[in-house]
C-alpha cells in the first residue's frame, strides 16, 4: 500500500499533558468530499453520498499550547468524509464537525463549549481535551450526549450521558502493567514518569497499584519534570535499583530515557507508552527502543486487516499528508465510524440524547472499528462508567517497528482498581 512506508516515517505527537492560557478561535469544518483519484480512494468500496442538510456535531480537540494533539481532529475530520461520501452519512445527511481547538485549560474548554453550543450541534464529539472539566458541565446542562474521543480525566470517564469507545491514559497502562507481572514474570519494577498532573495520575493510579496488585511486590518510582532534558540521574535511579521491568510513562522524554538505558547496559525489560513508539522517538533512542513492550486499544495500522486498510485509504484521500498515525488518531476515526454505524438508520427527528445513548448501550459485543467489541453497561473498566472498552494490545518493537507481542486483546481486569481519592 502506497501510504504504508510513508505513514511509517511521519512523527507521532508525543502526548506530555499540559496547559498555556490561550482562547483558541472556534472553527466550522465543512466535511464536502474533494475530488481524487480512483487509486486513492481504492478500498472504500461503493460510494453511497450523503445529500440533505448537515447534521452538526461539536468537537473539542488541544491544539493550542506546547502539546497539541492535531491529529485526533484530522483523523475525524476524513472519517467524516469518508462516511458521508461512502456511507450515506446519518439517515442520508451529512455530518458535519463543528471544531473549537483548547489549550488544556478548563476555562477554554468551558469557553469552546458554549461557543459550540450556539451551532445546535446534536452530540460532542469526543476528540482529546485535557481540559474537559470544564466542558462537561455545559454539555450536561445542555442535556448533549459525548460520543467517543479519548478520556484523558476521570470527569469524561464517568460522564452520565457519554459512551466512550476506548480507553487510553488508564487502561493501556493498566493492561501493560498487569502484562509485566502476568506474562513477563516480572517481581520488581522502576517507574520513570513525569511529575505533571496526568503523569502522576497515570503512575500513582493505575500502573504502581496495578503492578502491585498483579504480583509485582518491589515498584521504585522516579518522578522527573515534564519538560528535563538531561534523564541521566533518572536513568541511573532505575537501573541501579536491579528491577525486572522499566516502565517509561514520560513521553517527551521517552528517546533521552531509553537511549540512556542502552548506554549504562541496562538488562532489565522496558515496557512504554504509545509515543515511545513513534518512529522519531525509536530513531532518538538509537536502538535503546528495541525490545520495549507497550499497549495499545487499537490496531496497528500496519495490521492489513479489513479495518486498517480502510483507514489507510480514507486517510490518504481526505487527510494531510503529515498526520501522526499514533493511537490518538485511530480512536478519533474509530469514533465517528462507530457513531456512525449505529445511528445510521436515524432520522433527524431522532437524534436526541436518551435515544442517541440507548442506540449504543444496547446489547453487548458491539463492532468497534479498529478495536475489541465495546459493551455499555458501565462495568468494563471500574471507576469509569461511560468506558465501554477495556481491552489493549499488546505490541513491541522489534526491528526498529512495532509488531504484535500478543493477538489476543487483553484487559487490566480485576487488577486495576481506581483511586478512592
């Protein structure tokens, strides 16, 4: 496939959550299908185009400050176009994303959310708004569902009327955490991560409780800035407490991280996030990035099964050339696919919250693009009720990319218990 050796070199945003105060202009994304080449569109199948007036969803995506995550809302924004020109859109309309980009902050994305509000959108979107705090609340006033997107904070997990495809922040470290104790044996762990707000919670909540509730009884945590450049002393902390497993969850720092373990002959196994994973962060690492094992809530994009090569393909027609093929941009197209596929047959008439959310909370095992089958019923993952989908993949590097470590999806289960506090 065309785009395959191209994605492959295209760097991923690394995810390092943090906030700068700025009011980002919202944005109207027209989703009218370009023109293109049949050999760019090869693989979408039969076209079905959708026709009628727009039906609006809104969406808050960080794109301001000194992480951004464009590629959430770019992956959403081909979905949409892939849908309406391929899928026959929602009842026979067109979607149609209304976009507000946030800087992380909850007054942004308080301030993003009723600016949505007055495009009367008929859901959100869920897209990645580390912010989000300060959006819920409105769209709960507002009595709008939340479709989707990545949970970065306990406030989307739990959200009364949101159904959320994926997990990532919490599961994926849980599950990989449980995969270290379960499947690589491990007793002891180092955990290198950062100090900011989302670092903390992810090691303090789910990957050292987890660990230890898995088996692992020795966890050293090493907590180092967001933003540290020189890691040595880190480095040296984790190497010289002789653990089994080094958990690396400290993404900008991930190529400086694992470089330094190769350099002081580290033998312990690496288990990472998704960013350590990122072609420039395994060139950065120079080899240190071989063998590290992380998880993943959906496929590789690489993968060649039905839904990947879709994916390929409606990327290619409708998105930039530079999107990052990380996780983040597979969950944004998997949620307008899946939202999609369940409100197909809808008319506009409805398209309100309760029948919106009965559509995807009925039955179990629902068809989830890219991923395992997602069941709402608000028991998949504890302390998130709106989180229909637990399970990751398992992955590691060999050769410089990422390969399957395990075909079966697994789940943190019974291991990761969420924080009382």
């Amino acid at each position: 496939m065309a785009i395959t050796k191209k994605a492959r070199n295209v760097a991923i945003v690394a995810i390092a959550l943090g906030a700068s105060i700025a009011l980002a202009a919202c944005s109207t994304t027209t989703t009218t299908s370009p023109s293109s080449s049949s050999a760019a569109s090869s693989g979408l199948g039969a076209k079905n185009v959708a026709k009628g007036t727009p039906i609006v969803f809104g969406v808050l995506n960080l794109e301001s400050g000194p992480v951004t995550f464009p590629e959430i809302r770019q992956a959403e924004e081909a979905a949409v176009s892939y849908v309406n020109e391929y899928k026959g859109g929602i009842g026979g309309h067109p979607i149609k994303i209304v976009s507000c980009a946030t800087d992380g902050s909850p007054a942004t994305s308080a301030r993003c959310a009723n600016q949505i509000l007055d495009q009367k959108p008929v859901a959100i979107l869920g897209a990645g708004d580390t912010g989000a705090p300060g959006a819920i609340p409105i769209y709960q006033s507002a009595g709008l569902a939340y479709l989707g997107g990545i949970p970065f904070t306990p406030v989307e997990q739990n959200y009364a009327n949101a159904v959320i495809f994926s997990s990532i922040s919490t599961a994926d470290n849980a599950a990989a955490s449980v995969y270290a104790a379960k499947t690589l044996g491990a007793k002891s762990a180092a955990v290198i991560y950062t100090s900011d707000t989302q670092g903390t919670a992810s090691a303090e909540g789910a990957i050292i409780p987890t660990m230890k509730n898995a088996g692992i009884t020795k966890v050293t945590p090493i907590a180092i800035a967001p933003t540290a450049s020189d890691v040595s002393a880190a480095v040296a902390t984790a190497v010289g407490a002789s653990p089994d497993v080094i958990y690396v969850d400290a993404p900008a720092a991930c190529p400086n991280i694992l470089n330094s373990l190769k350099q002081l002959g580290n033998t312990a196994k690496i288990v990472g996030i998704d960013p350590c994973t990122s072609p420039a962060a395994i060139k950065g690492a120079n080899g240190g990035a071989e063998g590290l094992y992380f998880a993943s809530p959906v496929e590789d994009p690489m993968a060649g099964t039905a839904d990947t090569k879709v994916y390929l393909a409606a990327l290619k027609k409708y998105a930039p050339a530079t999107i990052a093929l990380d996780s983040l941009a597979a969950i944004g197209f998997q949620s307008v696919i899946d939202v999609q596929a369940k409100l197909a047959k809808f008319t506009t008439a409805d398209l309100t919250k309760d029948k919106i959310l009965a559509a995807f909370r009925a039955g179990t095992d629902n068809v989830n693009f890219m991923g395992h089958p997602y069941t709402c019923d608000g028991k998949q993952l504890a302390g998130a009720s709106a989180v229909c989908n637990s399970y990751q993949q398992i992955r590691q590097i060999k050769g410089g990319v990422p390969v399957v470590a395990q075909k079966t999806f697994v789940t943190p289960g019974k291991y990761y218990v969420p924080p009382t506090n």
